[in-house]
C-alpha cells in the first residue's frame, strides 16, 4: 500500500508541461519509425533517379542502413525534446554517433559487390576487362578497409587511445606473426590464385587430391564441390603449389580403345571392318574428324589389335559418356554383322608328369648298368 502511494505521489508531482514534452518525445519517435521506408526510399530515389522498380531500390545499399538510421533518428530526437541530464547526453551522443558510423560503414561496404548496381556501371564505364574472380576479391580487400576504419574511428569515438593501442600491436607482432604463418601463407596463395587465374568460379578442375566444381574463392581457402556432392575447403597456399588442372578449359576430349579380334580373322575383313568403323566415327555427331584414327595396330599371341583413336566434341562428362556409349554400340554392331569375334586374353598350362620322368630315369640308370 505504501508503493502504491508513492507511485501516486510521484504522477501528482508530474506537471502538464512534462507530459506534453514526453508525448511529442513519444509522437516525433513514432512518426520517424512510421516514415522511416518513406525516409530511405525518397533519398535513394533521389540519386538512382532512372531506376523504376521499387524491389531495385530497396535492394539498393544504402536503403536499409537509411531505414534504420530515420528510425534511430526518431528516438534520438525524442531524447533531445526530453532535455535530459548533461553526462546521460553525452554518453548517448557517443553511442549513437558510433551507430550511424556502423550503419554508415555497412552501406559503403554494401555498394562493394560484384552484383551491385554501383560496381556494374563502374565496370561497363571504365569496360573493365576483370574476370569476377578478381573484381569479387578486391572487392571483399576494399569491404575489409572500409570495416578496418571505421573500428579505428569507433574506438577513437569511445575515448581510447589508439596510439596505445597501434603500440601494443607492434609489441604483440611478432607473436601474431609466428602465430599467423599459416594464415599468410594462404592470404598470398589466394592472391596468386586470383592473379593467376588457374582456375575461376563455376569451372571444373582436378587437384592432386580432390575433383570438382570450383564454388567459392576466399582469402584463406577455396571451396570445391565434389562429385559425391561433398563441400572441400583447401586452403590457398596448399593449392597454389599444386599442379590443377582445369577441365573446363578443354576444347575437345580424347577416347582411346583397343580392340582385338581373332587371330583367325581374314585380312580381307580386318580392312573392312577398319573401313567400316571410320566411315562411322566421321559421320558420328559428336566426332571431331580431323583427329580420327582407326589402325591395324598389332599382331599378338592371342589375337589382332585395332586401335581406335577419337576426339569427340562432347566437353561436359554426361555427354561424354552418352558419345561414348553410342560409339561403343556402334562397334559392337559392325563387328557383329561382319561375324567377327573378340579375341579373349588365352593362357596355356604345362603340367608336368614327375612320376613319368623318375621312372624314366630309372630305366635309364639299368639300361647303363647292364651295359
């Protein structure tokens, strides 16, 4: 009961002029957080005056960094109405400069993508021959600065002092750089992968120990999607010392067999049925013909090998494999309709009989004595 008279005491003490300065406090508050899409949307509208899709101007960087600070803005202003105490201002001063810094510093690092509005128009202005692999690594190198700075301003916002702190950096250095070796390494091995460019995202490529399509370029390490559809993150300065092959940069791919019939077969039809199986592979689809071969090869012991020889233009591994297939039927009917048959791989087995050759030496040994 005693609380509650308190509480009444207190409201009784309120006058109208406090109430009135607390309700436009309350109303400017709610009117900023009303307006705050309003707030950003015009401001955008203003400088991206050509763009008439609203979804693209609310995708744009700066939008949702403005619609926070209109809403902040509200209160901030509320606060001031309130005309509170002297040392609670300037701690909120403080604190809401270090926000809109923060907002300020996301925005800036937004426009620093490769799919960005900004980016595209300064790449078809400047026609910027940058493969994405590149321009999306210096624009995450840019995104990493704008974020280093404005820690640096935030820190000098909340009174320390940097010059200590720059000072306790270098003491710790040579800690953090015999504790940091690795990570070096890989920053500098994607920095040669991207110059470089072995390889770039989207493509597929083999390593010594993993098969892929590349997904992701990082400055530690890079992601590959294997075939088991599994996630691989090797790290950059391992893979800038391997020797990758990029499979996505071949222009025809190579399909080699050896056939080999019997030793029985005529001449007359080996020829023929060589004919025949490179009349088939130029007329083939999928079969580059200046690099066609089909070759009495050999004569061994257990048949005649033909060696085939093709280029198909079949790059992706899927139509590879449905070219070669068809190809393969289409030997198999030619040596079919020609009654040719697959020499099979023969060993032959020589026993030897010990109890023959003791009883032979045997009589061998009482012909001598006899004599």
């Amino acid at each position: 009961m005693e609380y509650l008279n308190n509480v009444l005491e207190w409201v009784k003490s309120i006058g109208l002029e406090q109430v009135i300065t607390v309700l436009i406090a309350l109303g400017t508050s709610i009117f900023f957080f009303i307006f705050c899409n309003t707030f950003a949307y015009i401001i955008v509208k203003l400088f991206n005056f050509n763009i008439k899709s609203k979804e693209k101007i609310k995708a744009n960087a700066f939008y949702t960094p403005l619609k926070i600070f209109f809403a902040l803005l509200g209160v901030y202003i509320g606060i001031i109405i309130l005309k509170l105490n002297a040392d609670i201002m300037t701690q909120i001063n403080k604190y809401y400069t270090v926000i809109n810094i923060i907002l300020l510093a996301i925005a800036l690092a937004g426009i620093f993508k490769v799919d960005s509005d900004f980016m595209q128009k300064v790449q078809k202005r400047s026609n910027l021959d940058i493969s994405d692999n590149r321009l999306n690594f210096f624009c995450k190198i840019i995104r990493v600065v704008i974020y280093i700075v404005a820690g640096l301003i935030i820190i000098t916002k909340l009174g320390y002092n940097l010059t200590g702190i720059i000072a306790g950096l270098g003491v710790g250095g040579v800690i953090l750089t015999l504790a940091a070796q690795d990570t070096a390494k890989n920053l500098f091995g994607g920095l040669m992968i991207i110059m470089d460019k072995p390889f770039a995202v989207g493509e597929w490529i083999q390593t010594t120990n993993f098969e892929g399509i590349v997904e992701d370029i990082t400055f530690r390490s890079t992601r590959i999607r294997t075939w088991d559809n599994t996630l691989a993150n090797i790290p950059n300065g391992s893979l800038a010392n391997e020797s990758i092959i990029n499979c996505s940069k071949m222009e025809k791919r190579k399909y080699k067999l050896d056939i080999k019939i019997d030793l029985d077969t005529p001449l007359q039809t080996v020829k023929r049925v060589i004919s025949k199986i490179y009349f088939m592979l130029i007329n083939h689809p999928n079969v580059i013909n200046d690099d066609t071969y089909v070759k009495f090869d050999e004569i061994k012991e257990d048949g005649i090998n033909i060696m085939i020889l093709v280029y198909t233009n079949s790059i992706d591994y899927g139509t590879y494999l449905n070219a070669k297939e068809k190809i393969n039927e289409n030997i198999l009917e030619i040596l079919e309709h020609e009654n040719v048959k697959i020499a099979y791989r023969t060993t032959s087995v020589l026993i030897k009989n010990e109890e023959f050759n003791i009883r032979h030496l045997k009589d061998d040994k009482e012909t001598e004595t006899a004599n």
